[in-house]
C-alpha cells in the first residue's frame, strides 16, 4: 500500500513538471520570424537612347470651330428643338420659324405662275401659226410682228414669275435653322414664341471633333517649329490622358511685350475627351537629337526637396541621387552615378529605403 501511494505521487510529480516544459515549446513554436518581407516593386532598366530637348508651352482648347448660327428672317419661333449640351448633327432643325404668312404668298406666287405659263404656251402657238401665215402672205408685217412681240413679253413675264416663285420658297426654307456642321450647342439665344429679327443669333455650335490649342513659342526657337512639326499634349483636367498632334500655323508677328510667337496646334479628339477651356500643356521638341540616359518617369523620387533614384542590386536597394534633365513622353533624361543596364524601382519606391529588401512583381522589357 505505501509503495502504491508513493508510485502515484511519483507520477504526479513527473506530470507537473513536464507541463511547463511543453508550454514552453508551444509558445516558442508560435513566434513570428524576426525580420519584415521584401517588399513587392516593379523594375524597369536605364537605357541610353538619341533624345531631343522638348519645351513645354501652356495654353487653352478651342473647338476647331464656333459659330453662332442665326436666323436669316425676321419671324416668331414656332418650334425650338435643342437645349444647351445637345450634340446635334449636319442638317438637324435647330429652330422652326412660323410659316403661315409665306406659305399664303407661296401659293399665290405658284398660281400667278401658272396662269403666265399658259398664256405664254398660248403664245409660242399663236407666232407659230402667224409664221405660217406670213409666209404664205396671208398676214400683215404689224401681225407679225405683235405676235412676236407678245411671245417676247410674254416670256419675259414668265421668267420674272419664276424668280419671284424662287425667292418665296427659299424664304420659306430659311424657316428651317439647320446646324451647319455637326456639333455641340453651348448657348441658347431664342425660345419658343420669342420674335427674332433678320440675322438674329439661335443658338451657339462647336465642333469638337478636332480641337486647336494656341500657345506662346519664346523667340529663341521660332526658327526650329515649323508647320507640321509634331507635338505631345496633356490636360490638367485629364489626368494620365495624352494626345499627339500638329503645329497648322505660326504667326509671323510676335508679341511686343513677351516677344513670343503664336504658333496654333490641331489635335484630335476622337472620343471628345477634350472639351473647349481646358488647360493644355504643349510639348514640343526642339534642337538636334542626341544620346543621353533615360529612365522612367515613374522611377523619379523626390523627397526633402532632393531627386533620387532606387537601384536593385542582389535583392537590395540603393538610393541614387539623380537631376531630371529633359522630358521625353513618359520618360526622363537623367544625369547622376547611373549607367545603362542597372534597374531601377518605378512602382513601390515611395515607400522604399536604402537596403531595404525587394521582391519584383514583373520584369519589364526595356523599351
């Protein structure tokens, strides 16, 4: 029995001190690994590529064209089809004048035509059986010659009725305001039941289909644009958004204050992303190409008012101090301790730090 009970409490002894051990190990198992992962970037490699000096110029969209359409009659607005914002098509009625008092004078004028067609046809057989009769001497000179004349005025009258038909229809038809180009209406000028006089404005149309831009050149490289050259665009009102286009004209008189030129860029605008008063920046390249180092824009850090660059080597990141020298697209000319084929961090390097461990998320190709 003494034997029994102190086997148990030898066994009770061994359990509790082995508890301990095994939490332990249990809580040394569920700690995390020292150290923070590498963080995910993605890399692009610096080039050495023929570039050119760019000049960016500062200017605002202007549809390609405005025009404020008008009435050509003085007459009440029956019907007003279109409001602000409309985008309306080549033709389309954008307001219907009140017809009643010319389509009364459209149909006397077509009956006074028609009774001076009849006697005229009358005419032209009279002075055909008088020729006959005169040349068998069955007539006098006077009979002749009064039905030549009455055929002459006759014909005369007629010609003068047409002419007078012609102006009442198309004064009838300048009831009808039609858009003469296909556009967007920016203004209202007339409503329904609003008397307009003759040449009084309906309504304001751009188009936008393509859009200009005038910008101010600097003196110094008016001899270096000329028409045709190609330029880049971006908006302040749209973010991310560029488009390429052409210099159409550069005046030949420049500012007496600025001593700039005006130059004039078309730029098409397909979507009709581009609306009429946004900001446009205007890039132009100027000068002889030559090689330089570029790297992405994206790949630029600034921080503490100093431009630098993040290189990957071995998994790690250095920072680089770098000047941006030239703008080409998306990329920039670099100078700085880079040389072509090093990578650099162009996504995830705001957060970045000298040393810091990196994992690529995508190899980019050099472009």
């Amino acid at each position: 029995m003494t034997i029994r009970l102190y086997s148990c409490w030898l066994l009770l002894a061994l359990l509790i001190v082995a508890l301990p051990v095994q939490g332990c190990n249990e809580q040394q198992a569920a700690q995390p690994p020292k150290g923070r992962p590498p963080t995910p970037v993605r890399v692009a490699e610096v080039v050495n590529r023929t570039v050119q000096q760019t000049v960016e110029l500062v200017g605002t969209v202007e549809p390609w064209r405005r025009s404020v359409v008008a009435g050509e009659l003085a007459a009440l607005v029956e019907k007003f089809p279109v409001e602000d914002g409309m985008v309306v098509k080549r033709g389309q009625v954008l307001a219907q004048l009140r017809t009643d008092t010319l389509t009364i004078q459209l149909n006397a004028a077509e009956a006074t035509h028609r009774e001076s067609e009849a006697r005229y046809q009358q005419a032209k057989k009279d002075l055909e059986r008088i020729k006959t009769l005169f040349s068998k001497q069955l007539v006098t000179q006077k009979e002749y010659d009064d039905a030549v004349t009455q055929e002459a005025a006759l014909a005369l009258r007629l010609a003068q009725l047409e002419s007078a038909l012609l102006q009442v229809r198309d004064r009838l038809r300048k009831t009808r305001v039609v858009a003469p180009f296909d556009g967007w209406v920016t203004k209202e000028f007339t409503e329904v039941g609003q008397w307009i006089q003759a040449g009084g404005p309906i309504v304001e149309l751009v188009d936008l289909s393509r859009v200009k831009v005038e910008v101010p050149l600097p003196e110094r490289y008016v001899g270096e644009i000329k028409v045709g050259a190609s330029v880049t665009a971006t908006f302040d009102g749209l973010r991310g958004f560029e488009v390429k286009g052409t210099v159409f004209s550069v005046v030949s008189q420049a500012d007496r204050n600025s001593r700039t030129f005006p130059i004039k860029v078309e730029l098409p605008n397909a979507g009709l992303r581009i609306k009429s008063g946004l900001v446009s920046r205007v890039i132009l390249q100027v000068g002889a190409p030559y090689q330089a180092l570029v790297i992405p824009k994206d790949a630029l850090v600034l921080r503490g008012g100093t431009e630098f660059v993040f290189v990957m080597n071995d998994g790690k990141v250095a920072q680089v101090p770098v000047v941006g020298i030239n703008h080409v697209n998306s990329e920039v000319e670099v100078s700085g301790s880079l040389e072509p084929g090093m990578i650099v961090v162009v996504e995830g390097n705001e957060r970045l730090f000298p040393g810091q461990p990196v994992r690529v998320l995508e190899e980019e190709s050099p472009a």
